[in-house]
C-alpha cells in the first residue's frame, strides 16, 4: 500500500558557496571545464507543492518580483521534465519562499529545481533512485545535482560529475548580498575575455583545501578558498572590492566572491565571530543586506511540518 504523503509537500533546498572555483578555458561546446569544491550552506529556499487543474508557480519573498513565474522559471522546467519522463501531466501549484538571493552566485535557482524534483518523486510516490534524480537534474542546470546532495563535494565537467568530500564539523559564513545581481554567463564572458587581454593568475589544485576541511579547522580553510571567477565579477562590479576588504576588516578570516558572484561569502571562526561580523558589515553601508549560514548542510529534502520554520 502506497505510504499517504502530507499536501502541501515542503521541501527546503540550501544554497551554495564555492569554497573553491577552478576554470579552465572555454570547451566547443560553449561550457568551461571546472572544477569546484561546493558546501551547501543554511541559507535555502523553501518549496510549497499541491496538486492543482494546470502548472503554475507563485514566489514570494524580498527578491520575488524579479523571478519570473512562467516556463521560464526553473521549477516549471523541472516539473515538465521530470513529467515528461514518468508520463504525467505536471498539474501542481509550487510556490516558492525565497531566501536565497536571486541572480547572487548562490545557486538559488538550481536549489528550487532540485526541491521540485525531491517534492515530486515525494507526491507522485515516484520513488526515483539518486542515480535517476541526478540524470534529471543535470538535465536542468549544471548545479542542479549539487543542490539535491548538499553537503561538501567536489564537481568536475560543467560542476554536475559529483565526489562527496570528507568535511569535519561546522562552518559559519556571512553573507553580503549585493543591490543587483549578476548573469552567470555575462561573469563567464568578462573571465574570458580578461584572459584574453592578459593572463590572470589561475587557482591551483585541491589538495590543502580538502586536508582543512577533514580537519573541521576554519582557519586553516580561511587561506585556500578561491575562486577564478572573483575578478571577473569585481570587474563587472567594482564595488565588491570595498565589500571584501569590509568583511575582513568586521572580522572574518578571509572572503570571497561566491560563485559568479555578487554575493559575498565570509568565512569566519566560529558561531559569535560570525553574529559580530554581520553587525559590523551591516553598519558598513558596503551591500544591500546581510545574512549569517553555517555549512554544511543536507540537500534539498522534504521537511515535515513540525520542522518548518
Ligand atoms: P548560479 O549560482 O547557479 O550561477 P545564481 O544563484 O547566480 O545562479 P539564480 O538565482 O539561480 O542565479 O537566477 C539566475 C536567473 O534565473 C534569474 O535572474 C532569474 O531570472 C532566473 N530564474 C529562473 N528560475 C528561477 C528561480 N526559481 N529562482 C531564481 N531565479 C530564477
């Protein structure tokens, strides 16, 4: 007999940092090959699903009016793929609640993709393996798979070929989200063509970075984390160098630039250095607003009503 699944289904899905963002040059197929080292941190989206006559989306939160909330939202991709695939109409209403900043380098969309494919398999008691979700997933977004596991995992190809990373306790962020976002492929563009003017330094290998996160030490991590993409996205954004310098002046042990940016991402040494480096960031006047995360996180998951926050 077929377990009976609460509606709505709530799944929350997390965003990401790259604690390490390695690009290399540009592939025929128009993708860089990468490699990154993900963590999955508390900063999530949550997902609202019920059955309903046709697909349709709602979003909700600060960031809502700029997400679109037809078929070019990610959620409604995600539905009609994973539909297409299990021969069923996608008849759902999904309403997202927005924590992740949109357009920030944070994988907020790829998150809510990933929670549509978790709340589905829930609803329509798919009973989809990993292996099969993941197929779906890269189909979606190359972080789409990162945002069902969670956790700390290195991606190689376009960031979608997953390896879990051994990672010893907790790690508190700040989080400096910008006024204003940044296109993914316009921060790919301006990395490229800065290589071809010139030759920017590129991050090296993984090894240290994955020696500090099995030892659980922030400090040690704080020096290793980097990211080829930063100088692209300060050159699109040439105020995130003040940002930078303001996180680690409040405090932190080191930050970047997260993803394409223009979030910023401070690594700081524990739970209260973080809470006094988000008041002093915030007092700063140096970004839109501030948030605290620790990682890592699961990946996108059904949460039970006694959970939701
Ligand atoms: P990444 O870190 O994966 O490169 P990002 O976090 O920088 O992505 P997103 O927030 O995923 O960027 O959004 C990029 C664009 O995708 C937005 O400008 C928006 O128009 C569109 N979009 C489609 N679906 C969503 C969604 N569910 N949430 C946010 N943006 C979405």
């Amino acid at each position: 007999m077929l377990s009976v699944v609460p509606t709505p289904v709530v799944v929350r899905a997390p965003s990401k940092v790259n604690l390490h963002l390695s690009v290399g040059d540009l592939r025929p197929d128009g993708f860089h090959e990468l490699t990154t080292v993900f963590q999955a941190l508390s900063l999530s989206d949550e997902l609202s699903v019920v059955p309903a006559k046709t697909l349709s989306v709602r979003v909700r939160g600060d960031d809502a009016r700029v997400v679109p909330t037809d078929s070019r939202n990610l959620v409604w991709k995600a539905a009609e793929l994973l539909g297409h695939r299990v021969g069923r109409e996608p008849s759902v209403e999904i309403t997202i609640d927005k924590g992740i900043p949109v357009a920030g380098g944070m994988a907020g969309g790829s998150a809510d993709a990933a929670a549509t494919l978790v709340a589905l398999n829930a609803m329509w008691h798919l009973d989809l393996s990993r292996d099969e979700l993941d197929e779906v997933a890269a189909q979606l977004g190359s972080d789409v798979p990162f945002s069902l596991h969670g956790g700390t995992a290195v991606g190689t190809g376009r960031g979608e070929k997953l390896l879990p990373v051994l990672s010893r306790n907790s790690f508190h962020w700040v989080l400096a989200l910008a006024k204003g976002g940044l296109q993914t492929p316009a921060v790919y563009n301006e990395l490229d063509e800065l290589r071809a003017k010139g030759d920017p330094p590129r991050l090296g290998g993984t090894e240290d970075l994955m020696h500090a996160l099995a030892s659980g030490d922030a400090r040690a991590l704080a020096p290793l984390l980097g990211n080829d993409l930063q100088a692209a996205a300060v050159s699109l954004m040439p105020q995130l160098r003040r940002t930078l310098r303001a996180g680690v002046t409040a405090g932190a042990l080191a930050g970047i630039v997260s993803g394409s940016g223009p979030t910023c991402a401070f690594l700081c040494a524990d739970a209260d250095a973080a809470v006094s480096v988000s008041a002093e960031l915030s007092g700063a006047g140096v970004c839109r607003t501030v948030r605290v995360a620790s990682g890592p996180v699961p990946g996108a998951r059904v949460v039970t009503s006694e959970s939701i926050g």
